[in-house]
C-alpha cells in the first residue's frame, strides 16, 4: 500500500484522446517527495530542450503534494509544472484552495497532459471514471462562469474545477489557472493549457488517503494546530502588522498597508510613496474593504484566512474570491488612490485569467510607454485619459490579443522588444523575462541579491521567508525574538540568533554586513523550506513564507516519515530539497539558461557594487556545488544521485560551452558604464531614495 | 435528568476550510487516523461561496424517504435550498452515506473519546464556528444504538429482515 500519495498518475494525450492509469514508481517518492520535485523529475525525463512551450510534446502537470489531503492543516496545493512561453524555462506555479486534495481522494497524485485536442475540451475526473468531455460551449467563458456551468451540466456541486478564462485560451504569456478562491498564475501555464485546447480540469474523489504512522502523525497534526493558535494570540512583536501573523499576508482580514504601499514601487515598478499611508487614506480604505469583504475565507483545512468573497453592490460586479497582495498591485500599477478600483478590476482580470502580479505591470509599462510617445493613439485607439480606464482597456486589449493587446499579452520582456522604439528602456522589472515584485531600493542587499538573481523560480515570494525585513530597533525586541525561534535549523542556532542580535547596530549596514558564509547560509536555508513546501504541497503560508511558522525543519521529517512511512530525518530532507533545487536548476541549465541571465536590473537598488556583485555571485555558486556558469558541476550532481544529469550535459557539451563563457568582471563594469548614463538621461523617473 | 451536547454552528465564523471533515473522516477511520476521506465524515460543509452559503452540518438519523416537496428559504435577501440545513441521511442526495456501502454515517459526538474533550471537529475548528455546550435537561438518559445497529438497522428496513438475515448467514458461513 501506498501512504500519504495514492501511487498513480494520469497521463492523458490529447492529440490521441487516451486516458492511462500509471502506477509511479515509489522510489521517486524516496529521491524528490511529490509535487514540485516529481514534477520537475518527469519534465527532466521526458521534455527535452528543444521542446517549445506550444509544442504538443510540451508537458502541462497538475500535481497534488505529497501531503495535500492528509490531515496536515493547510497541505493542500497543486504544483502546476510545463515549460513556460514566458521565460522559456520550467515554469510552474502553485495554487491552494481545494483541487489538490479532491484530486488524491479521486485516488491520483498527478494528471500528466500531454498533446494537443482540436476543439476545446475539459477533462472529467470522477474517482475511476475519466473523461475528456466537449467545451465548445465554455469558449471565452469567464473562469467562475466556467466552474459554475461544469458543476451544473455535471451535476456534481461538489467537484472543484481548475480552469483557464479567455486570455488562457489566447495565450496571453501570463494567463492564470483559475480556481476559484486560488489561481495557478505565474509562468504563463495558462497559456500552456489554453494551447492544448484545454479549459479546464473537474475532479471528484471519494477514497480514502492512507497514512503510515496514524497515532504520530495526528499528534503532530494537533501540536502544529496548537501552534497556530499560539501564534494567534502571540503576533511577533516589532514587526509591521501585515507581517506579524501567519498565512500569505492577511489583506483581506488587515487594513493596516503602509508596508506594501510605501515600501513597494508604484506605477511601472517607478516610483516609492513614502508618505502615501495616511490617517485619512486608512480610514478611507478600512471603509471600502469592509464593504467589499463579503466573508474571509480559507483553502482545505486551513483555519487562516487568506481570502475573501468579495462583493461590492455598489459596482454591481459578480462576485468574486480574492487573496493576499492582489488587491493593491492594479491600484498601485495605476498609480491610482482609489481602492475600489483594485477590488473591480481584480474582479475582472481573475475572469479572464490573467496572472495578478505582471498583468499590472505590463498595463503600467503600456501606460508609460504613451506618456513617452512609444506608443500613440495609433496602437492605443481610443485610449482614455484616466489610468483607471486605460487599465481596464489594456485588460480588454490584452485577453482578447486585439491590436497592441496582441503584443503586449506576451509580457513586458518580449513586448518591449517587438515594439522596439526604446521600448526596452522601459523594462527594467524583469528578471529571466518575467516580471518581479515591484520593489526597488536603496542599498544593496547581499541576502536578496542571490535570490533575485539565481532563485530557479523566478519569483522572490517563492524563495524568500523565515526572516524579518527590517532589523528589531531595540535590544529588548531582538531578544525576545530569538528567546523562542525554534524554527532555525540544527547547527545553525547559534548564529543565526547572533545575526538577529546584532542587526541594526552601529557596524551592520548593508551591503558588506552580514559577511558572505552567513549569507549563504540564511539564503539556503530560506529556499531549502520552499523547496520542502513545494513537493509536500503544505502551504508556504504556513510554512517558508511567514516569520516563526508552525512548520519548520525539525517536525517536518517526522511528519512526512509519519505519513508516508519513508525513514528521513532532518538531514535527509535536506538532501532531498538539495536534489530538487540542482534538478530544477538543470533543467533551466539545458534549456540555455546561463550566469548572464542571473542578474536583477540595474536600477533594482539605488546603490550597486559591480565587483562585490560579482563576489558575491562567484562565491555563492561555489557554495553551492556550481561552476562559474552557474552550472551544478559534476561532482555536485553525481553526489545528490543525479548522474543521469550529469551525463547528458557531458553529451551536449554542456560544461565545456560552460568554460568558454565565463562572464568577466569588466562586462559587469561596462553594464555598470551604462547604467549610470541611462540613469542621467531618465533622471528623476528612477524612483525616490530610501 | 440527563446530559444534552451541544454542537453550537456559527455559520457567520465558518471560513469553509473543512478542517472538521478532515479530522471527522480520520477519526472515525479504522484503525483510528489511518487515513481521511471526507466522504467519510460525519460534518460536512455545504457551501456555495457566491451564494454566501457556508453551512457546516452534522450527520443526524438515518431516513428511509425523501421529503414530500421542498422548501426554500429566504434569508437576508438570499435564497436557500431546506436541504442545506437538514442532517439527515437520505435517498434524495448522497450525504452522510459510507461511499462503499452506501451505509448512513451519523455524529456520535465522538463517543469514544473521554467525556471531558470536546468533539474533535469543535477542536479543530479554530476560527470558533463550531463550539460546544453541554447542558442538563429533564428526562432520562436514553441507551444509543451503536454505530453498527444504525447501519444494520437501515438495510433492514431497505431490504427486509429476512433477506439481511439470509445474506449475513451466507457471507458468514465457513
């Protein structure tokens, strides 16, 4: 028997319209856990480089975790996984809400797509019975109507839908799967399934998951429970509020934003409003939010509460779920004051199903691009005067691929390059060619200098956690922070409390300070916990993302072993997220992804190091088992059980490409040369000084 | 006087994370915790989020009937199906029903836990939609029919005495 996971996998062909039951092999399980680490695992198997994102031998893979269906509170994400049209490397995305967990009770780990069908069609999982059903009549359906109507015509209110909207059937590069209260949106597999003909996935499980070790794994069920009750009623202490508690960030529960709005940058990732958060702008905002807020609502077994029903009758919109950060990036990519706005638009772009963090970012480069007469009323016909309305345009413009919508929907790397003009100018959020978070700061910061830069997933909020973002002002604070920081790895204790300790004293400013062997060690250790998340399918939320979570490296063994009956330690998982990382990490390799593209934007702090940078860059890969590619060497693969990777790029000359390429300090100093030029040309539109 | 528990349901606190379903299902498992299906468990939520229908409901009697007609409430403006507040196991839909046998499931308030713990699906709901209450009422403690006499009791009334006994001595014999 298996425990924890199910042991089979659906592979489905579209271009064949065959549906096969394939039993996985457990010791899969063993070497990358679930999720994230098979996922990646299958794609290394069977999607080699030359393989385009809208080729039908593209894999699109829906994955449950490891864990997501157990009684482990808030396990219950699915790891979406294909070759991303956007970055052109592995993309993958992870959503929350319930999909996952009907999915393991339908009695399957995985749903491998692969080909191509030639009219649209959604997939029927109901436990044995699987279909690949017509959608014609859902085409340019928006994503809740779709849900709704596939529950309806199957009459099954109970089964949970995973579906595209509009711009997924466009592809549009950052098309979104939608889910209801959750969204897979990053890395356009939108667009991936909306290639392959494919709206969405129902699914209805009535099985039983089983687990290996029933009495120690329930109890550490109820000890982490009790931890989150305990963080409930203990916030951390010296920390602005929206990071206090666990979860994703509680916006829809909090009011307090004066850390996302004047941290962050507004309008095309420009401009910082250090005194945007007013008495008067709180009090206007708690108001709206509060009649916006229908309900707070959760994902499986979750008590947080991440999301809400929102409905506005003053806008007279359908209602619909949101969650955490969405709710300000459209109000702050339009540079508007207005929170309502963010509630409506958001509203509509989840419709069509576009990807929340780029869609304001491309619609703010779109916007800049015409103030700097790039683009005209030519390519904007029609284009209102008010930010508010030209956003709502571009959403139109963009999931319809109509006119400059058409160019735009490919993200703000590829547009900018086909609009040309000195469109690329005006990129200067992306990093591997997706956009970033909007934050552009003073100094640089050595810690997210490295995620940025060679974090696989693109995407700082699925690397970054554990740590406060600011140092504790007060002594007394630092030390009642650490007094109870039982989360920090084995070994590690004594100085990581002395990093806390000591930051924010006289001697500890950045970018020199924490020395380079601590920063690594605090990176490492930030990323292993998301790797670990991302093949367990528990929540990030409760887990790697927040400040002292409920899970950590030391439960997180036994809880897994408990479930599953596998035999891993501390250490062991450990190892298993090291694998996971160089796999990912080789298949981005393979598919051309070199030092070169590890860099976050020039303007990405005010105040940049050239030769630390590249320090910093060349020691880290060599603390990570890397070649100054950024290329895991041989021994390094070897070592984790991965010499079937190191053989291939021997074969494709993989390394030795590699040893030609190195990227030399003076290339640095003339990116340097430029930035400073292009900084004195642009003058003041590069942001305020922190 | 006999002892009355309570299972107080605030529909305006449940978020709708089915936290009780999970640990109901696990519970009631055999051997206990060896694994969770939700079907399996004694409380389900009904939900609908549009609607803002977020009703955790608790397995009640067995019923061998569907209702003569239905119901439709109205409550602040919305519009609820009777169904989304009865408890009971029944033909017309396939709630509180063990998947494979199709056999009724109904809350024992977690009768084999100690009596001083709350049910597990109050212990598990953090967020307080489900609490829970014991009060003193008039009358006498009445002896509950055990888990297996309420599904026994079904077939017999859905096939007949007879046929249960037959089939029980035949799948039993050797």
């Amino acid at each position: 028997m298996r425990y924890a996971e199910t042991g089979v996998n659906l592979e489905i062909d579209l271009s064949r319209g065959s549906i096969e039951r394939e039993a996985s092999d457990p010791r899969l399980t063993e070497l990358h856990l679930g999720g994230l680490g098979t996922n990646a695992r299958i794609l290394w198997d069977r999607v080699p480089p030359e393989v385009e994102p809208f080729s039908p031998d593209n894999l699109l893979i829906f994955s449950a975790g490891l864990l997501a269906g157990t009684s482990a509170t808030g396990a219950n994400r699915t790891i979406v996984s294909a070759v991303s049209p956007q970055t052109l490397l592995m993309a993958y995305s992870i959503m929350g809400g319930f999909w996952a967990p009907e999915l393991k009770f339908a009695g399957y780990d995985k749903v491998i797509i692969r080909g191509k069908s030639p009219n649209l069609v959604y997939l029927w999982i109901n436990g044995d019975k699987v279909e690949i059903r017509d959608a014609s009549h859902l085409q340019g359906k928006s994503s809740l109507e779709t849900a709704e109507l596939i529950r309806q015509e199957l009459k099954e209110p109970k089964a949970q839908v995973a579906t595209i909207g509009l711009a997924g059937e466009n592809k549009v590069y950052f098309a979104s799967i939608e889910q209801g209260r959750s969204s897979a949106s990053r890395g356009g597999i939108g667009a991936v399934m909306g290639d392959k003909g494919l709206k969405a996935i129902a699914v209805r499980g009535k099985k039983d998951l089983n687990i290996a070790r029933p009495d120690e794994f329930i109890g550490l069920c109820n000890e982490v429970l009790q931890y989150i009750q305990f963080r409930r009623d203990n916030p951390v202490r010296g920390v602005p509020p929206i990071l206090a508690g666990l979860g994703s960030p509680q916006e829809m529960s909090i009011h307090d934003e004066e850390w996302h709005t004047t941290s962050f940058s507004w309008g095309n990732a420009r401009y910082r409003r250090k005194d945007f958060w007013t008495k008067e702008t709180a009090k206007k905002w708690s108001k709206v939010q509060d009649k916006a807020v229908e309900r707070l609502i959760s994902c499986y077994n979750c008590p947080m509460e991440c999301g809400a029903v929102i409905a506005h009758p003053s806008l007279g919109l359908p209602k619909f779920m949101m969650k955490c950060y969405s709710k300000l990036t459209y109000v702050m990519g339009a540079m508007t004051d207005n929170l309502e706005f963010g509630f409506k638009i958001t509203g509509d772009a989840q419709g069509y199903g576009v990807d929340g963090y780029t869609t304001p970012q491309v619609m703010a480069f779109a916007v800049e691009l015409y103030e700097n007469g790039i683009l005209t009323d030519k390519e904007l016909p029609g284009f209102p005067s008010k930010n508010e309305n030209r956003f709502f345009y571009l959403l139109e413009k963009i999931a319809r691929r109509e006119g400059i919508g058409d160019v735009l929907a490919n993200g703000v790397y590829w547009a900018a390059r086909q609009i040309g003009k000195g469109a690329e100018e005006y990129d200067h959020n992306t990093i591997k060619k997706q956009e970033q978070i909007p934050i552009k700061l003073g100094m640089l910061n050595p810690i997210y200098y490295i995620m940025w830069s060679t974090g696989e997933k693109v995407n700082i909020t699925q690397i970054e956690g554990q740590l406060p973002q600011a140092p504790f002002l007060t002594k007394m604070l630092r030390e009642e922070f650490v007094g109870d920081w039982i989360q920090v790895p084995t070994g590690k204790e004594e100085r990581f409390k002395r990093f806390i300790l000591e930051w924010g004293d006289k001697d500890t400013g950045l970018p020199f300070w924490p020395p380079l062997d601590l920063v690594f060690d605090l990176v490492e250790w930030q990323e292993t916990m998301h790797y670990i998340d991302d093949a367990t399918g528990i929540c990030a939320g409760l887990s790697s993302f927040p400040i002292k979570p409920p899970y950590h490296i030391h439960n997180l063994p036994k809880l897994i072993s408990s479930a599953t009956g596998l035999d891993i330690d501390e250490d062991k998982l450990w190892e298993i997220a090291k694998r996971n990382r160089n796999l990912l990490r080789a298949i981005n390799i393979r598919r051309g992804m070199r030092r070169k593209d590890e860099r976050p934007p020039e303007d990405h702090w005010r105040k940049r190091f050239p030769e630390f940078e590249v320090k910093i860059q060349d020691e880290y890969y060599k603390f990570k088992g890397w070649n100054n590619e950024g290329i895991p060497t041989k021994e390094t693969l070897d070592g984790l059980g991965l010499d079937y990777v190191s053989q291939d790029f021997e074969q494709r000359g993989v390394y030795k490409e590699g040893k030609v390429k190195v990227t030399k300090q003076d290339s640095l100093k003339s990116e340097k040369a430029k930035v400073a030029k292009k900084g004195s040309k642009k003058g003041k539109s590069q942001g305020s000084k922190q | 006087m006999k002892t009355v528990k309570l299972i107080k349901i605030d529909v305006d606190k449940c978020n709708g994370c089915r936290a009780c379903e999970s640990i109901c299902s696990a519970f009631h498992a055999a051997p206990k915790y060896s694994s969770t299906n939700p079907e399996r468990s004694r409380i389900r939520v009904l939900f609908d989020p549009l609607k803002n229908i977020y009703v955790p409901v608790i397995a009640g009697e067995y019923t061998e009937a569907e209702c003569n007609g239905r119901n439709i409430y109205t409550i602040n403006e919305m519009e609820y199906d009777e169904c989304s507040f009865c408890r009971a196991s029944c033909p017309s839909r396939d709630l509180f029903k063990e998947p494979d046998s199709g056999l009724p499931l109904k809350c024992d308030m977690c009768e084999e836990k100690s009596p001083e713990e709350e049910p597990l699906c109050v212990q598990w709901c953090i967020n307080d939609a489900l609490t829970y209450e014991e009060k003193e009422e008039e009358g006498e403690e009445e002896e509950k029919p055990r888990e297996m006499e309420v599904g026994l009791e079904s077939l017999v009334k859905k096939y007949g005495a007879k046929t249960v006994r037959d089939t029980l001595a035949r799948i039993t014999k050797g």
